[in-house]
C-alpha cells in the first residue's frame, strides 16, 4: 500500500507543477487523490479540511507575519545601504574588500528580510557595479553574490526555522535561531576565504579607508539597524523574550528607526505595507494548511515508514545515511522553494535521522542550509538566475567562477553534519 500510495502522491504532484498549477493546490490535489486509496472521497475532503484548520491553529504562528512585516518595514526604509557602507568599514581594506562587503551585505540585509531574492537584487544592485568600476571581473562579482544570497535565510529571524519547528517534533525555535547564526557565519566565512585568495591572484584594489568623522557617521547610521539582530539574541539567551515575542519587538523596533530614526518610512506607506505582509503570509499559511493534508496523507499510507525502512534497510552506518539524506535534500532543493520543501520532506526524513541519534534541531539546520544551497544550484536554482540577471550576465558564464563557492560550501555543509558541535553548542546554552 505504502509504495503505491507513494507513487501515486508524487507523480500526480509532479504532473500538476509541469502544467503550472500553484504549489499549494498541487499539494493538496495529491494528497486527496492518495487518501482516495484507503477511505471514501466525502471522508478524505472532511478529514483533509480538518488538517488544514488544525494545522493553523498554533501559536508558534503568530511569529510568521510579524517577522514578515518587520523584513518589509526594513526594506521600504532603504536599510540596504547603510547595512553596504558598514561591512565596507570593516572589510574594504582586505584583498576582495568589495566582495567581502557584498558578502557581509547580504548576510545582514538577508536576515533582515528573510529572503536571498531580496538580498541579492538589494545588496548586489549596489555593489556588482562599484566591483566592476574598481577592476573586479563582473562575474566575479556576480558570482560571490550569488553564493553568499542564502546566508540571509539561515541567519535568524527566519521563517524557514519556524516553518521547520512547526512540522519537527522537538525542535526548539530558539535552538533553530541560535544555530542558524553560526551556519549563517560558517557559509558567509566560506565564500569570504574563497573571495580572498582570487582577490589575491587577480591583484584586485582595495577600499580607501574612510576619514575618521566620515566612519563614525556610517557607524552611526548602521548601529540602529544593526541592533535589531542583538536585540532578538539577547532578548532570547536572556530569557527576556520568547523566539515568538521576539517577532513582535522586532516590528516595533523597525517602526520605531525607520520612521523616527531614519525617517524613510511614513505614515502613508503602512497600510501598503500591511497589506503586502498580509498576503505573504495568507500565501504561507496556505502552504501550511496544504502541506499539513500531505504529511497526514504519507503517515496515513505508511509512507515515511516505507522511504524510512528503505533506507535503513541498504544500510545502518549513521554517515551513509546522513550522506544520503543530504544528497536528497539538496536535488530538492534545486527544483523546489525551500518553504515547500521543509514541509513535505521533513516529516519523510526527520524519523530516518532520529533512529540514528540525530538531534532534531540538528537535522533542521543542515537541513535548511541543504534547500538554500539547492535555490543557487542549477539546473533550476531561482537565485542562481536572479542573481545573474542583477549581475547582467549569463549564468552559465558565471558557472566557472561559481565552481570554488559551491565547494567551499559543500564542505561546511559537510561540517556542520558531520560536526554538530559546531554549530550546536550555542543553541545547547538556551532554556
């Protein structure tokens, strides 16, 4: 039953993507077909109905449009500058200075708007050209873009995390938080060690260093934005706040700078800005409530237990598995948006992962990086050609160059799998 269950589930899911049909209602669609299996079309749309209200009634939830919300309000307050003239102070005298920055840039900017599309076309909009007006290589420039986009997504306040905890039994969102920081810091330090050395090997100039009063104004303007990420880390490792409550300070706090601090917001812009939150998270919630019909279509068919015991059954080693797992998950993430695919694969996987003694949070984080990896990777990667068109170049030209980023890369993937110490240890510190 298991496997035709299974058959059923992803060719019918499959076939409706190629014919353009939303994801949401492709997901839905086959997991009432698979239902239809083992019990009567009036009970499967009643008991699928029921999932999907149930699935929404969480309070983990709350923090979805509120971290939504604050990534728009950063947005609209044109942060993306003052975050590039910051890193710029800190890294524009190293060899690759410009890269460095681009890299830092998106980082920040990414974390801030939960979204690697926004980072890229934000961040390198801005710093591809000055690259290029400095004698770096576009590609080049293009091409560090591209690698360093996902940071922001792994770096929290991010809803990849609390999408994840939502469907991982035993996974914190704070523990998810704390970690996705030092897999954020991990892949950013990679892409800079890889900037460096061509940086070197192509003679490329470094930043002028700023006056002294021209640097504490940029610091100035930087600090308050900034402090946002230090206030949600403090306020959780302090016990002050909840990961969710933090989601509602960090919308206070961004109104607070960009209308009274910065002044680039107004009054006028909130309703627009309102309404753009609430239809991203109406488009997740949807997901959600869809994708919750699906992981009870798989545990009602025995599917996870099915893919669970294949796997355990070509082998017990604890490292092939993880390999294995890893190796899915970044093909997935190649040809599906991360939100999607946390919520379909992670119900199939996460029992494979815990019968060898993985740490949920552990699996949630080398798991997202995987999707992320997978979203700049060809041959459908999305952020691999948004970033090449904000870069004004072919991305199969930039597939050379991005060769040493992706290695460089896969190998702190690897690290983070095989070493959860890692990045494990601060989230370890949280109550």
């Amino acid at each position: 039953m298991a496997v035709e269950a299974g058959l059923i589930l992803f060719i019918i899911f499959a076939i409706l993507l190629v014919l353009g049909l939303p994801i949401a209602i492709s997901i839905a669609a086959s997991s009432i077909a698979t239902l239809l299996l083992v019990v009567p079309f009036d009970i499967s749309l009643f008991t699928s109905a029921q999932k999907m209200v149930a699935s929404l009634n969480s309070f983990s939830l709350v923090a979805i449009p509120f971290f939504v919300l604050s990534g728009i309000i950063m947005n609209n307050g044109g942060i993306a500058t003052k975050l590039v003239n910051f890193a710029m102070l800190f890294v524009g005298r190293i060899p690759g200075g410009l890269a460095h920055t681009n890299v830092l840039g998106n980082a920040l900017f990414g974390s801030m708007s939960s979204s690697a599309i926004a980072a890229s076309t934000a961040i390198g909009g801005v710093l591809i050209p000055q690259q290029e007006r400095a004698g770096y290589d576009r590609k080049f420039a293009t091409a560090v873009n591209i690698a360093s986009a996902p940071t922001g997504m792994v770096i929290p306040p991010s809803t990849a995390f609390i999408m994840f905890s939502l469907v991982a039994s035993g996974a914190s969102i704070s523990k998810l938080f704390m970690g996705g920081y030092l897999v954020g810091a991990l892949w950013s330090l990679g892409i800079m060690l890889v900037a460096f050395l061509w940086a070197k090997k192509e003679k490329y100039p470094v930043v002028t260093s700023q006056d002294k009063g021209e640097a504490l104004t940029i610091i100035k303007e930087a600090i308050p934005s900034i402090f946002l990420i230090v206030i949600i880390i403090g306020g959780i490792l302090s016990g002050i706040f909840t990961a969710i409550e933090a989601s509602a300070v960090a919308v206070a706090y961004s109104l607070l700078i960009t209308m009274f601090y910065y002044k680039t917001v107004t009054i006028k812009e909130i309703p627009s800005m309102l309404k753009e939150a609430v239809l991203t998270t109406g488009t997740i919630a949807f997901l959600l409530a869809t994708s919750s019909m699906m992981s009870f279509a798989m545990a009602f068919t025995g599917i996870p237990q099915a893919i669970s015991a294949s796997i355990l059954g070509l082998t017990t080693n604890k490292y092939i598995i993880l390999l294995l797992v890893n190796l899915v998950l970044l093909v997935v993430g190649m040809f599906m948006d991360v939100g999607p695919a946390i919520l379909i694969f992670t119900p199939i996987f996460l029992p494979v992962v815990k019968s060898v003694g993985v740490d949920p949070v552990h699996f949630g984080l080398f798991a997202i990086m995987n999707l992320c990896v997978g979203s700049i990777t060809p041959p459908v990667g999305t952020g691999l050609y948004v970033g090449a068109s904000v870069g004004g170049v072919k991305a199969e030209k930039c597939l050379k160059l991005l060769a040493p980023f992706y290695l460089v890369i896969l190998v702190v993937l690897l690290l983070i799998t095989y070493f959860p110490s890692l990045v494990m240890w601060l989230p370890n510190l949280v109550n």
